[in-house]
C-alpha cells in the first residue's frame, strides 16, 4: 500500500509551515493534473490509432473487396444458416437411411423366444452357462 504526502504532512505538525504546505499540496495537485492529462491523451492516441486500423482492413488491399462494418456478424449469420441446414440434412439421412434397423415382426419374435427356450431346456448349455464358460 502506497501513501499519500498530504496524510503524511498532516501528521507531523512541527515540520512545515501552512504556508509550505499549502505549496506542497499545489505541486501534488499539479503533477496529478498533468499525469491524468498525459493518461487521457495516450487513450485518445491509441483509439485514434484504432479506428485507423480499423477503417484501412475495412479498405483493404488494392482487389480485394471492401467490407462492411458489420460484416463480421453477417458472415457469421451465414455460417450458422449453413451448419444448422447441414445438421438438418444429416438428421434427415440417417432417419432414413439403412443404419436404422427395423422393428422385428411378431413371428421373428416368437422364432427368437423359440430358439433361447431350446438352448435352456438343454442340460448341457445351462452348466457351460453356469460355469461361465
């Protein structure tokens, strides 16, 4: 933590005059004056120095188009249309497509029950099953 001269004046009262003081506080002031000044014209430099930037990408290159200020959000307009129309699409493939197995019908239901009833009913499976083999 940093201190404050004027705090620090303020505590020592057999030092400085009023007068002296008063001097101080003026130069304080000043300096904090100026160094809000310099800070000020450093931010008004930088953002002029960013809209230039920004005005000659727009520009660009001689043959290359110019670019809107928006352009950014509607190429990203763009971009999002054709990732959602491809998810979209996709979505429409794979419903129809031959990787969707089909319900199986009554009768292969019945030949399934069919076939797993035999193989219990068969000593011979159901101790190769039990003993985990």
């Amino acid at each position: 933590m940093g201190f404050h001269p004027l705090m620090l004046l303020s505590n020592i009262k057999t030092l400085c005059s009023q007068e002296t003081r008063l001097k101080i506080a003026a130069a304080v002031q000043s300096t904090w004056d100026r160094r809000r000044f310099n800070q000020r014209m450093i931010a008004r430099c930088y953002h002029e120095w960013l809209n230039l930037l920004a005005e000659a990408s727009r520009k660009g290159l001689g043959g290359e188009e110019e670019l809107q200020w928006d352009s950014y959000e509607i190429i990203n307009e763009q971009l999002g249309k054709e990732f959602r129309e491809s998810m979209e699409s996709r979505k429409e493939k794979c419903a129809s497509g031959p990787g969707r197995r089909t319900p199986k019908t009554l009768e292969q239901r019945k030949k399934i029950l069919e076939a797993i009833a035999a193989k219990w009913a068969d000593p011979v499976s159901f101790l190769l099953h039990r003993l985990g083999l």
